[in-house]
C-alpha cells in the first residue's frame, strides 16, 4: 500500500512538474516530456534543435508521461512516445520542425496541437535508412477533431 501512494505521489509530481515547467519557458522554447530510454525521442530533439528550437527535455517514467498525456487530454488514438508542449500548443510525436514553425506562425482558430500518432518510419527520429513511409501530421483542435495539418513522405 505504502508504495502504492508513493507511486502515485510521484506521477502526480512528475507531470506537475512537466506541465508547469512547459508554461514557464520562453515562447518558442520547446519542453518534451519522455522516458530516459528513448532513442528515438532523442533523435527528434535533435531534429528540433538543428531546426533552431530551444529544447528542454524532462526524463520520466513511463506512467508519468501516460499522465502527462492523460492532463493534455490527448486522445488515446493519437499518442506516439514523447509529448512536447510549446507556446501552449501540445506536440505529440514525431512532428516535423517545419510543420511546428507553420503552427506557431499560423496560430489556427481552436487549435490544441499537432500530432503524429504512432512512429512512421522516416518521419524525424524515425529515420532508418531510405525507407520513407507516408505520414500526415494532424492538426487537433479544441472539440478534440482533428485534420490533415501536412503530409510527408507522399
């Protein structure tokens, strides 16, 4: 039981701390929210930082990180393995840097995020070789609808 609520404890913590944080960086600033074991996750952060974002990453346990996304009420069919929060928009996955500038530069009426759900192969932190699979990046909006934002590897 003790461990149980230490647990819990903790989650609760560690996605406070992430959630408060991601409001408290500098507006283009980019905190991704992922687990310490994630090669990929690593990749697209370097992907962002080669494209000129400012990225604060924060290491979690993977329950954390499901909280994370749980607080974002982000739908389940649209998650990847990281969560990215910039200027107040979420990013989930493997969205590409240029597909984040056009959010931030276009600001949509009632838009939440991007995501790219899954883990396409060929999208960025992805790469393997010459394989490119095809991927749209979906722009999710405040009813939790979403549409095609962009799409890659066509």
């Amino acid at each position: 039981m003790r461990l149980l609520i230490t647990s819990a404890i903790t989650l609760i913590l560690a996605t406070a701390l992430f959630l408060q944080n991601a409001n408290a960086v500098d507006a283009g600033s980019v905190t991704v929210a992922k687990t310490p074991s994630c090669g990929c996750c690593t990749a697209w952060i370097e992907h962002l930082e080669q494209a000129g974002f400012d990225v604060v990453p924060y290491d979690m346990t993977h329950e954390a990180l499901n909280g994370v996304k749980r607080d974002l009420n982000i739908d389940p069919a649209l998650v990847s393995c990281h969560t990215a929060m910039v200027d107040g928009y979420f990013i989930e996955g493997h969205v590409p840097a240029s597909d984040i500038a056009r959010l931030l530069k276009e600001r949509p009426d009632g838009a939440r995020g991007l995501t790219v759900p899954g883990m396409p192969i060929g999208s960025p932190g992805m790469e393997m070789g010459d394989q490119r699979d095809p991927f749209e990046t979906l722009l999710v909006k405040d009813n939790n609808q979403t549409e095609v934002f962009s799409a890659h590897n066509q």
